[in-house]
C-alpha cells in the first residue's frame, strides 16, 4: 500500500525515463484513455459520492484517505438512519455510494476491501431491514406511443422528438444510447454509436461495457408508426449527414444545430407528450409525471414484442433472461406450468 496518495489521474512517465514531446504527448494520451474507461455519468455519480463522503468525514473530524473500513461501516449507518434532518437513502443508493468510494480509492492507489466485515455485516443488516421492491417506471404500450407522437407537430422539432420516441421504442434504448448516436462511426469524439440505414430497416452499432452492440429495427407496417421512416424524415430536413444524429434546433425551428442534445431532453419528452395524449389520465398530474421516464420506452417493447423470449433479451443486450423479466410489466407468468409438468 503506498504511503502518498496518488492523484485520480495521475498517469505519468516511469521515473528512469527522460521526459520529452513525444512521451509528454503519449502521457497525456494515456489519461484521456483512463478517463475514458469510466462512462461520463458513472465518472459524475462517483465524483459526487466521493464529494459527500468527504464531507461528511470533515464534519466528524475525520480523514477520508487512507481508506478505513471501521469509518465506512459507520458512514453507510448514516445513511441508512441519519441522525439529523439528511435524508434516508435506499439501499440501492448506498450500494452506489460505497461502490463509488471503492472505485475513487483505487484511482488513489489504494483498496477498499468489500467483503471487511466493518462493511459486510453493517450492509447486510441494512439490506435485510431497508430493502423494498424495486419501483418500476410504467410501460409505454404501442398504443401509448402512437398517442404521443400524434401530439407532435411537424415542423423540425415535432419531426426530431417524433423520431427519438419511435426509435428508442423500438429499439429498447436507453435515452444515453438515444442521443449518443453519430451519424458513421468515428464522427464525433464523444459519440458511442452510429446508424446505418438499410432498405428492410436501420443498425444501430453501439458502444457498451462488454463490447460492440447491434440492434436491428425493422421498419415498421405505416409510415405513421414507423421509426426508420421518422428517422429518414428528421435527417432529410434537417439536412444531417455528418456528426450527432439527435441535436438542438434554433430558436425559430427552422434549422438544426452543431449541439448534440442532452438525454435529460429523452426524459422530458416522454413526460410532456406523456401528458398530452392523456396516458393515465386517472391519475393526479404529479403521480402521471412520476410514472414514467425514459426506461418506460425499454420496458414498452419488453412489453408488448409478441416474441420468443430470448430476441427481446438479444435486443435489449440483456446477459440473463432475468434481466429482460424485470422489463417485461405484462407477460404470461405462467406460460409453463410446472405444476402440472410435475403430474399434479
């Protein structure tokens, strides 16, 4: 274990090795590359874990670095039952957290050992009493989708959002994959996929955690309801043939602009057509927003594809069946029946 703390990015040529441009210029190459290794959101969410632990050991009098494991345990304590007015975290958030902390210990040269019983046993008990069910986002069903891209107009704007919902329905995307998607792969330096647009449909090659990824959407039975056809729409009038696929427009809707759009602009889009086309509307307007985000585009065609099981698992890039049943919101449970299987 080191007795200095390294920088989280401190990647720097070996000490018997004289500097010089080119090795100062791989050196800087190679910490782009590490920053890299982590998906900007998760490089975010950690950051802001680390921010909140250190805090928290400031205003106790303690040190975050090096890593104790005794401090951890109480920290996750904490946050499961705080003693003054901070909120109670799930116990997915503390998960998060500590896993956020283990990740910026390494990036400082040293190790958080999970399994310590410091951390172990306090994270246990606080699973076995906090731990709820987790609260899933409703289903966007084909027939919610369809009444939600009849609320767009046609103008630039309505053509680019009516082309992310169809698109990210069928294609069980997440609302990052949506807008991270260029136009040829190598466009952009921020980009994690691009698009190919065939005859029969359009590929979709992504960039994830284990790998290359395609998904294949196929066109659909009317242009109305088609994504491939609203994507071909969107790209012909707002003439985009180079770099983000899904961008801001200007002011006045008549152009597109360099500015790849935020996945922020995913979840409030499905919350505003969500509400003008009436979907749930027997409910308050605060329970209806809450209801849905971007995974309901996910679970949607979980839903609904009239499929054997294991092409909406393949489809979603999903590495168990069981994964692609927490998305399922409506499906037979008991298809097989093992009961009877069993001669009872």
């Amino acid at each position: 274990m080191p007795t200095k703390p390294q920088k989280p990015d401190e990647i720097a040529l070996p000490a018997d090795v004289s500097s010089s441009g080119t090795m100062d210029r791989l050196v800087t190459t190679a910490r782009d590359y590490a920053r890299m290794a982590v998906a900007d959101n998760t490089n975010a969410a950690y950051a802001a874990d680390w921010s909140q632990f250190a805090r928290w050991c400031r205003r106790r009098g303690a040190e975050p670095l090096p890593p104790s494991p005794e401090l951890i345990g109480l920290y996750m304590a904490n946050c499961a039952a705080p003693g003054d007015r901070s909120p109670t975290l799930s116990v997915v958030t503390i998960e998060r957290r500590l896993s956020g902390l283990v990740w910026h210990y390494k990036q400082h040269g040293f190790v958080l050992d999970r399994k310590d019983r410091h951390i172990s046993t306090v994270l246990s008990g606080i699973r076995r009493k906090h731990a709820r069910p987790p609260v899933q986002k409703e289903a966007i069903l084909p027939e919610d989708i369809r009444a939600m891209v009849a609320t767009l107009g046609f103008d630039l704007r309505g053509l680019r959002d009516r082309a992310i919902l169809l698109l990210g329905f069928a294609g069980g995307l997440r609302r990052s994959e949506i807008v991270s998607l260029d136009m040829r792969k190598g466009d952009t330096i921020d980009g994690k996929g691009w698009i190919e647009i065939l005859d029969a449909g359009v590929i979709l090659t992504f960039q994830s955690k284990t790998g290359w990824r395609e998904v294949e959407i196929g066109r659909g039975s009317s242009d109305q309801s088609c994504p491939v056809h609203a994507l071909e729409q969107w790209l012909h009038f707002s003439k985009i043939d180079l770099g983000p696929v899904f961008r801001r427009t200007a002011r006045n809707g008549k152009h597109a602009l360099e500015a790849r759009l935020s996945d922020k602009h995913v979840a409030r889009l499905i919350k505003k057509t969500v509400l003008a086309a009436g979907i749930r509307a027997d409910l308050p307007e605060k329970e209806r927003l809450a209801l849905f985000s971007g995974h309901s585009l996910r679970a949607g065609l979980a839903s609904s594809a009239e499929v054997d099981e294991r092409y909406v698992q393949k489809h979603l890039g999903h590495a168990s069946a069981e994964m692609t049943r927490r998305y399922q919101r409506r499906r037979d449970r008991f298809r097989v029946n093992l009961t009877k299987a069993a001669g009872l």
